[in-house]
C-alpha cells in the first residue's frame, strides 16, 4: 500500500488475514510514498518483483495517469486504487471502491439502492469511484452536493444523462428528502460534519460514512440522532474493497465477514 500518510493503514493486516484463509503466501506492507516520489516508487517495486499495489490518499489520480491500461470502472471514476503488474510486463489500473461500497451496503448492512433518493456529500476522489456504481442500482434519483458547489454540479454534467442526477451546495438541500444519505466528505477525519438540515433523512433512512474511526463518526452519530433505521461507517468498505484487490492479484475471493469483525474487536479493545 502507497499512501501519503499511511501510519494507521489497515490494509496490511486485512491482505494477511486474506492470505492466511486462502492460503496464499503473500507479504503486503504499507509504504510512505509522498506524491513527489511515486513514479520511482512504483518503478522500483516492480524492477524488485512486486507484483501489485494499492494506492491511497494523494496517489489515485496519479496512479490513474501512471499505467498502461485501466479498466472502465477506473477510467469512470479517474482513480486507481489497484495497480496490477500482468505477465508480459503491462501495469493495470483498477478501482475497487464503489463494488467494495456496493458489496458492503448490500451484504453487511442490507442497505439498498433500487429506487431510493441517495444524496452523496462531498465531490472528491471517492465521490467519483462510488458515483457509476451507485447509478449503475437504478437510484430513484441521486444528489451530489458539496463545499464548492462546482465540484458538485461539474461531477453531474459529467456523468451527465442519468435520469435524476444533478449537483448542488449544501444550503439548496433544505425542504429535500432523501432514503440514503454517504457521506464522502473528509470531514468526518476531522471530527466535522457538513451543514446538513433537519429533517432532510426519511423516516425508514439510512446513512452510510465513508469514514471510519475507533468511535462513531461526527457523521454516524447525526444519523443516529436523526433516527436513522441504519448508520454505519466505512470499515466495511475498506475491507470489501481490499478483497476485491486480493481477488485481482490473486484469482480467489476472500472470505470477508470474518476479517470485519476481527477489525470491529480491535477497535471495541
Ligand atoms: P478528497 O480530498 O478527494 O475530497 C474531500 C471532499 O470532502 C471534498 O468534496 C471536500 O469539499 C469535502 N470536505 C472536506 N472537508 C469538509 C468539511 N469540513 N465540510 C464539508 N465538506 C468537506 O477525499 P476523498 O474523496 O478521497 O475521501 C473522502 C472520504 O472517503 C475520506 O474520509 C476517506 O477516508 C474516505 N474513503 C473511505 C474508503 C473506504 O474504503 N472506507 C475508500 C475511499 C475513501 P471541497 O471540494 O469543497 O474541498
């Protein structure tokens, strides 16, 4: 894993518990890779016969522009979280972030998608990984609203044609009502929260935080005071996306329930 900072990744333990249940030998390490340094850091691994590499914060669009090929879902989203090293030398972008948002809404929380009103927070590089994804589960409509509202409204017109995607600020929310609330803001890192109006989740709502802490996010908290059926953070996310990496490199889909709740006991600890 590349990232800049990267002290607190859990990525390595999560590829070891990966590696120990299917069996693989593998040795997946968090490297700090300041943006400066990524081209020889990427080069270097691979001359060393690394075979693959995940990117984080401020590395996806880089890694986006670095490879040979990337797959349509990272040439939607303009990031790349998964680099693969193949065979005959090409390097393959990947993302795994909107199947590892959409796998752990589904499949760890029961959240759905179908025909309700999603407002996602926030326009930056995770927006534009979960964006095509989402769509692609038919939303009854989907909102993007955020800080510098022309991030927001320039992500809709680009991914523009979907029926009932549009961009706004946070103060065009009020009066609106939505069943699912992400939040993709980085606010919650900071223990913040976006300016979000009262009444604006409905009355069988879900919120969803990208983010993930040792306790309840500044986010996940509102959803709860909002009554919200479900208010969950990103832990999930973070290791069903890895999977899907894992699955890349590897050719085998990793077991994840068990690997979630081992990191949900480490942070209860
Ligand atoms: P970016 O830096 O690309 O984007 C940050 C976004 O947050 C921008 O839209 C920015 O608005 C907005 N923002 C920042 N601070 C505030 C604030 N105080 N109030 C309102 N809006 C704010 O970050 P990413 O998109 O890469 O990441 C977003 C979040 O998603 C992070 O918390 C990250 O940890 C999480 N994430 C989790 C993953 C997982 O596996 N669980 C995977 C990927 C990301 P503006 O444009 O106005 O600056």
């Amino acid at each position: 894993m590349f990232g800049d900072p990267i002290k607190h990744s859990q990525s390595p333990f999560i590829h070891t518990q990966f590696a120990k249940q299917t069996q693989q030998i593998l040795n997946y390490e968090a490297r700090l890779v300041p943006a400066e340094q990524f081209e020889n850091s990427v080069n270097d691994f691979f001359s060393q016969g690394g075979k693959g590499i995940n990117c984080t914060v401020p590395l996806k669009e880089m890694a986006w522009k670095f490879t040979d090929h990337n797959t349509e879902r990272a040439n939607q989203s303009k990031a790349v979280n998964t680099l693969i090293k193949q065979d005959n030398g090409e390097i393959i972008g990947d993302n795994t972030d909107g199947v590892g948002l959409l796998n752990d809404l589904k499949d760890n929380h029961q959240i759905d998608i179908k025909q309700r009103r999603v407002l996602i927070l926030g326009a930056g590089g995770a927006t534009r990984g979960i964006l095509a994804p989402l769509l692609a589960r038919s939303p009854d409509c989907l909102t993007i609203a955020n800080r510098t509202v022309s991030k927001a409204e320039g992500l809709a017109s680009e991914f523009g044609g979907q029926k009932g995607l549009q961009g706004c600020g946070f103060e065009d929310l009020h009066g609106l009502q939505f069943d699912l609330i992400i939040n993709a803001t980085s606010a919650s890192l900071s223990g913040d929260l976006p300016p979000l109006p009262n009444g604006i989740l409905s009355e069988q709502g879900d919120c969803y935080d990208l983010a993930y802490a040792k306790k309840a996010t500044a986010f996940v908290k509102w959803g709860r005071q909002q009554n919200a059926q479900k208010s969950v953070d990103g832990l999930g996310m973070l290791v069903e996306q890895a999977a899907e990496a894992f699955f890349l490199w590897r050719g085998v889909k990793p077991e994840t329930k068990a690997v979630i709740a081992l990191l949900e006991e480490q942070r209860l600890g």
